[in-house]
C-alpha cells in the first residue's frame, strides 16, 4: 500500500465491522447478548468518531486538494484502484456520520427491543459504508459504499420500523436502487473514455459536451432520487414515517446528503458544460421543492411527516446554491447541508421523545407539553429557531450564503429560494405551538415525564453544533473554503475554454 504515514482513513472506515465480529462472537441469554451487543457498537462507534476527531486535527484547511491519500492495487488491468482520501468537502461529512453514529444508538438502547444484536450490527455496516462513500477517491469504490449503503438502511426500516415498514423499505429500496443502475452505467462510460475510474483523474478529463449532457442526465437521477429532489421525492415521507427514531435520524441526518455530495464531487466538476446547461433546470425544481414542500408540511398532522418534508424543501435550498456555481453559494449549501444533518437529526429525536411516552405521532394528540416538560419544550424550541433560520443557530449562515450567491444568478431565484425560510416559520412554529402551548387537558400527557439522563447525554452535542455553528461559522467553513475555491475556479476555466472553442468553431 502507498501512503503518507499511518492508514488513517482506513482505519476509520473499518474499525465498525471489527464491532460487527465482536458482536457475533456473542454468546449467551438474551438479555446478556442485547446488552452487550449495545456496548459494543457504542464504544467501537464512540472510537470510530474520535479517530474522525484525530483526522480534523490533522487536516490542513489551506489546501484544497485531497489528504490523507491512501492508495493499493486493485484491479490495475482495469485503471481500477482502492483509493482513499478527504478534501474540505468530504472531510466535515465524515465526522458527521461518525458523530450521528453514536447519538442514534443511544437513541435505540431503549427501544429496540427484539434482535438488537442484528440492529446493532445493522447500523455498525451502515457506518462504513456512509463514511467509505465520503472518503473514496475511486469511483467503482464509491459506488460500492454508495450502493452498499441501501442493504443495512433497508433492514432497519424494513425489521424495526412501524406498520408499514414493509411498504416503505421495498419503496425506498427500489427508488434509490432504480437511480443507481444508471449510475453504474455512468461509471462504465466514464472508464471506457478515460481509461481510469480515479476520482481526481476524471476531474481534470476532458469530456465532449454530447457524452457530458448523457452522463449529467443518468447522474442525475440517481443523486435526484438521494437527495430527494421533487418530483422524486415521495419515498422520503413514506421511509421516515415507518423508520425507527435511530434510522430516521440517520436517514436525515447522512444519507440524503449522498444526493448533493455526488453532484458536488461528480456532476459539477467533472462536466461543467452539462452542468452549465442544466442549472435553469436543477433552479426550477429546486424552488418547486421549496415552496411545495414547505406548503405540503403545512398540511400535515404527523410529526415525522411535518419534518420529512420540511427535509425536502431545505435540500432545495442546498441544490441551488450548488448549481450558482459560485463560491457564496456552494459554501452556502456545504454548510446548509451540515447544519441540516445536526437540526434534522435532532428533531427526529424529539418526536422520538414523545412517540416513546405516548406512541402516537399525532400532533392532535398533544398540547401543553411545556408545564410537564419544560427542559424537553427548551431543547425543541432551540432546534425549531435552527429549523428556521434563526440568526445565532446553525440554520442561518447556510441559507443567507444560499441566497447571496442565487442572487448573483437571479434576482426572483433568490426570491423564490427564500420563501423556504417564511414558510419553514410558519410550519414550524405551528407545529411548536400545538404541542407546548394551550391546555394541558389529555389524560395520559399529565404524568409525562421530562427529559432523562440519556436522553439529555443524546441532546447535548447537538445544541453544542447547533450554537456552536451558529455562532462561530467560520470555523466551519474556513474547512471547505480552499477546496470550493478550487472547485469553482476550475469550473470557471472549463467554462471558459469551452466557450472560446466554440467561438473558434463558429
């Protein structure tokens, strides 16, 4: 293996599945494997997010290439290669998985309660695999973690989740896996043009703009369907609902963010000209998703729901400020999407908090939560204000670069894009005020009781994030701001000499 020093990445990819072989080493009663199952994917979960500290510390935010670069032989007849590395992009992604990680099996050490072996391990491969999807620098590589990514999520939802849990695992399977066939098709014209499935090596190939705009398109449906952008969106509100408060928070939180990674890794600058073209198109749907989204959460009476497409209308924020194409605004939506993994993730365990009382997601159900469960009506109300962009939180900074840099593209887009914020207000606060505010009049919520120590332990890193980036940005941001420079410089030039060779032409 050729490398700079010690296999960090690898190390950090795989520690998880030195989790899964304990646990299957297990023996013994139920109740004694349930137990150590859940210690054992929290300390190898807990390791795993401080190794992804010691790749912060080590990172260096001045340069925007790769670090950390990992590479062995593969399949070399093929130009295919294990190769792995981080920039500024994919680095804070990482150290949102590992972080989300622990806080969702946490969140399940109580709930799950039948084969919490296999939930554990579950979520223990989900882990590599969502971190191998950020650190790969090959592209059959990353469409393994990509694709292997569906497995592990398809067993929660389908095994832990609600009623419907069948439904929405096969639909959520088939949507994402149908996008992904056309993915692979992609990988396999972009090898067959340029001999290589290195990811920094296409970066630099030069496409023709007809094979550009196919790739675009089958990239596209399969980053559309993850993200989700409307109309393709439907699987979302049907897999949150059913999923486990754990998987719902991951599926927020991670997952969804694989949709604009690729576009960001992939679509903008690998094919700039396609890219180019269909940005009026990735504009309109986007604004689509926002004001439809916002106006369908509006409508809603379950909770999840309300926050399933509150998802869809923040990733149309974050699918605008990629496709500006300038630095404003893809900084805008890196730290949209960032901010949207920790708040998201956040509120779907608020809904977790009370569904575990109660068991009804109902928003009817509720109301006057605030006289029985004031520390849990503080703690919502700090991720709601995120939700909606309050200045001080981390929601704001993300949504305003958004906006600057659609600015720069058109005024009405910028108009239209921050209608998510006044409408995101409206159904938030509604949805703050049916369940904290009025009578406590129900029965069964006037012995509910407040926050416990483990619910507070799950809590508190993510208001520590959620200030922390609200307050402080810069430190964030000052990560991928050397890496989006380069970026949208090379965008800039292949633009440019695309342009200049089509003015020779003609």
């Amino acid at each position: 293996m050729n490398q700079a020093g010690f296999p960090l990445l690898s190390m950090l990819t795989f520690l998880p599945l030195v989790g899964v072989a304990i646990i299957l080493t297990i023996r013994g009663e139920e109740a004694v494997v349930a137990s150590n199952a859940r210690w054992t994917a929290l300390w190898t979960s807990l390791l795993t997010a401080l190794l992804s500290v010691v790749l912060w510390a080590k990172f260096d935010p001045s340069d925007g290439g790769f670090q950390f670069v990992e590479t062995a032989e593969w399949l070399p007849a093929w130009g295919i290669t294990y190769k792995m590395g981080v920039d500024g992009i994919s680095l804070l992604f990482v150290m949102l998985a590992t972080v989300l990680t622990p806080i969702c099996i946490l969140a399940a050490w109580e709930t799950i309660q039948s084969r919490v072996r296999e939930f554990m391990i579950a979520f223990l491969v989900l882990e590599t695999m969502m971190v191998g999807v950020f650190a790969s620098l090959d592209f059959v590589l990353f469409y393994m973690f990509f694709e292997g990514v569906l497995i592990p999520m398809y067993l929660i939802i389908g095994i832990w989740g609600g009623p419907r849990r069948v439904y929405a695992a096969i639909k959520f399977f088939l949507y994402t896996l149908a996008g992904s066939l056309l993915l692979l098709l992609a990988v396999l014209a972009m090898w067959s043009a340029a001999g290589t499935t290195d990811i920094p090596t296409l970066m630099t190939h030069a496409f023709s703009p007809r094979v550009q705009t196919w790739l675009f398109l089958a990239l596209f449906a399969s980053f559309a369907v993850k993200v989700p952008m409307w109309p393709l969106h439907t699987w979302l509100p049907d897999a949150h609902v059913e999923a486990p408060t754990s998987g719902s928070v991951i599926l927020a939180g991670v997952l969804i963010k694989m949709g604009a990674y690729g576009f960001l890794r992939f679509s903008v600058p690998m094919l700039p000209d396609a890219s180019q073209e269909f940005a009026p198109f990735i504009f309109a749907i986007s604004v689509i998703a926002v004001i439809y989204a916002s106006l369908v959460a509006l409508a809603q009476t379950d909770m999840k729901k309300l926050i399933a497409y509150s998802s869809v209308a923040h990733m149309g924020i974050v699918t605008i400020g990629i496709f500006t194409f300038n630095a404003q605004g893809i900084s805008g939506a890196l730290f949209q999407m960032l901010s949207h993994g920790v708040v998201s993730g956040a509120l779907f365990l608020c809904v977790g908090v009370v569904y575990d009382r109660i068991h009804t997601r109902e928003i009817a159900r509720y109301g006057g939560l605030s006289d029985r469960m004031p520390a849990y009506a503080i703690t919502f109300m700090l991720f709601t204000m995120a939700s909606i962009g309050l200045p001080g939180t981390a929601g704001f900074a993300g949504e305003v670069l958004v906006l600057v840099g659609s600015l720069k593209i058109s005024l009405w887009l910028s108009l239209l894009g921050g209608m998510g914020m006044i409408l995101g207000a409206a159904y938030m606060l509604w949805l703050y005020r049916r369940m904290m505010f009025g009578a406590l009049d129900k029965i069964d919520l006037k012995g509910i009781l407040d926050l416990s120590p483990r619910e507070i332990a799950i809590f508190a890193p993510l208001v520590l994030l959620t200030l922390w980036m609200g307050i402080y940005p810069s430190s964030f941001t000052g990560f991928f701001e050397a890496s989006v420079g380069r970026m949208v410089d090379h965008h800039q030039a292949a633009i440019g000499a695309a342009t200049k060779l089509a003015g020779v032409l003609r």
